[in-house]
C-alpha cells in the first residue's frame, strides 16, 4: 500500500506562513493497493490537490472509494472540488456512516445547492454511488474493511484496512471515553488494563496495525476546555496505540490555532511521551531491518510504503523512536535511492503538508 497525506488540520483550512510545514488543508488522506484501488479517507479541501493529481496522471477512467468518517463540514468541504466527479466515464463510490441525520447523498447534495455552489450534485458526468455504512467488515475494491463507530459529538466510523499484507487504520474525529486511560493496580500499557470498555475496544480495533493515523488535536493542558467537542489527545494516542502493540502512528487533525511551531512541539512532546526517543538516523534504518522490508516514512510532501512484512515483524513493538526533519528525511531518500524499490520520493509540492509521525514505543508513565 501506499499512503500520501493531502490534508492534516482540523475544523477549518488554515493555509498561511505559519502552517506551511504541517498544512493547512483539511482532512483527506490517499491509500493506493498494489492493484490500484484508489481509497480517499475522507474529503476535506486537501481533495482539491489529490484530484488535480489524479487528473494528471492521464488515465482514461479513475475509479475512486471515498471513505467519510462523518460528514462535519470539514470532512466534505473538499468534495465540490474533487475534479475526478465532472468526468464523464469515471466512477466515484462514497462511503460513510449510517444515522447522521440523512443519508450521504442528501447530505453531500445539501453543500451543492445552487444558493452555495453552482453545479448541483445531480448534474456531475461521474456514476457516483453512496453506501451508507454500520460496523461492520466490507470489501472495498480489493481490500477488506472493517468499520467501528468512533467517540463523536455526530455519528462517526473508524476505518480498518487490510491488503498487500499491510494493516493501516484510520481514526480521525475520535476522543477518549474516559478521563483515566489505566485501571488503579493495573499494570500500564496493556489492553486488559485500559479502563473504559470503549477505550479497550478502540484499542483492540487498531491491534497489530502497521500504520494508524489518528486524531490528536489537542495538548493535555487545552483537553480541559475542549472535552465532548470529540478530538484526542496526543498524549492518549501514544499510549493506547502503545497498548495496541500498534508500529506506526501518525498525528494528524491539527488544531486551526496550532502554528508550525506549536505542531512540531507536540511532535517532541509525544516522542517523549513515547519513552525511547532517538535523534539519530541508525535508528531508523535499524527499524527498516527489523521490519523486513515493512516501510513507512511518514512526511506528507512524500510518498509513504507500507509493505508486505507478514508474521515476522509482529513481535517488532516498543522500537527506538525517531523523528526525522524535512532535511533529514531528504537525506534518507536520497541515501536509498540505490535500492530496487526506493522507501520515498519528493511530493508534488513543498505546500502539501508534512505529517507529524511518532514511533510507538512503551506509553507514558
């Protein structure tokens, strides 16, 4: 599989000097099959970029999954946009959860009235069909999805994806059931010690997985004033995907007040948190040898692989953590351009945003 990031903020698109580095766009992450299948988390204004990309690759009928978490405006903002809908002989599947006060098409249909928009949706060329989704597992082009409802103010889903041997998970608009993750006496970092029910259930949904990208728009300190408003922590995701025995993460919904600065502080933050942080590049080609061909580097502006490592990686957990800076990464690509199939190449554009990614590693204290 491989995965691009072209949307990272939360609630309203913030583009500007100040969020250059980490975006500004909304939500909307591409995962592309070894076969092809083309899969959309979610539409915010990042889509507008990911269409003109598609556009550009000159094929004669671009079939798309568009998987919506919910239908908050910032999640389908993009989608009036999405360039591939106004051809004719392509083919747009949308998918998202069932009970949001109306099905997907009246929904999407509503942002498309001719008071907000001049084409309605009845009039784009593309077939579009709409499933309206419940938990559940699915198949979707040629990968099996599972779907989990999320901790939401409005109905919100989850979604789980396996192909090519590779597990990424995608749980955005998520916030925790309980104000204590670990049962007093419970020993830390283990699913049977997670307090809440719901917690533990989130946890056991993204078991195992190779990549999760996940909600954390929040600090600790803003959680207070911001509880029921259905975001995380990212002090939270570390732990529990810890507990998950999750290889990869990746914090993404940045919150509109949180500048380059501030996002890359919470990336320190939560490499802390995650307990062996390491600034040193051997770190992370010792990572790429233990995951046996596994590969993952999370920058949006880069293509990111996530490949087949079957069994032999799943004892892999609790790895030195590293982060790596936009140059560092450069560097990284550069250095293994000589393999056969190269971990990463540059991203259309310095605009697009780059993804904060921590290691998972044992959870806070």
């Amino acid at each position: 599989m491989r995965v691009r990031f072209w949307g990272t903020r939360g609630s309203i698109a913030t583009p500007g000097p100040g969020t250059n580095y980490f975006g500004g766009n909304t939500s909307c992450v591409e995962l592309t099959t070894a076969d092809g299948d083309l899969l959309i988390f979610d539409c915010g204004t990042g889509a507008h970029r990911l269409a003109a990309e598609l556009m550009n690759q000159g094929k004669k009928a671009i079939n798309s999954n568009i998987l919506l978490g919910h239908t908050h405006w910032d999640h389908i903002q993009g989608f009036p946009f999405f360039s591939p809908a106004f051809v004719k002989g392509n083919s747009v599947a949308i998918y998202g959860p069932e009970g949001s006060r109306g099905s997907l098409h009246h929904v999407l249909a509503g942002q498309m009235e001719f008071t907000y928009f001049p084409i309605e949706l009845n009039q784009l060329p593309a077939a579009i069909t709409y499933r309206d989704l419940t938990e559940g597992i699915h198949t979707i082009g040629g990968a099996r999805v599972a779907t989990q409802f999320l901790h939401h103010p409005a109905m919100t889903v989850g979604y789980r994806v396996e192909a090519d041997g590779a597990v990424v998970v995608y749980l955005v608009d998520h916030e925790p059931f309980s104000n204590e993750l670990w049962r007093a006496g419970a020993e830390r970092g283990r699913i049977e010690s997670i307090l809440h029910e719901g917690d533990r259930r989130h946890a056991k949904f993204m078991a195992d997985a190779d990549l999760v990208i996940h909600d954390a728009q929040y600090t600790p300190e803003e959680y207070g004033t911001k509880k029921n408003w259905g975001h995380s922590t990212y002090e939270y995701v570390v732990q529990i995907a810890a507990a998950a025995g999750v290889r990869r993460v990746a914090l993404t919904h940045h919150d509109p007040s949180h500048n380059d600065h501030f996002v890359a502080d919470i990336e320190r933050k939560a490499r802390t948190c995650s307990g062996r942080a390491s600034p040193h590049l051997h770190a992370r080609e010792a990572d790429r040898r233990v995951a046996a061909g596994n590969r993952f580097l999370a920058a949006t502006g880069f293509d990111a692989s996530v490949r087949e490592a079957g069994a032999r990686h799943r004892g892999a957990r609790n790895l030195p953590a590293v982060a790596l800076s936009h140059r560092a990464l450069s560097q990284l690509c550069q250095r293994l351009e000589g393999e056969p199939e190269p971990l990463c190449q540059p991203g259309p554009g310095d605009d697009l945003a780059r993804q904060v990614k921590v290691r998972v590693a044992p959870p806070c204290a």
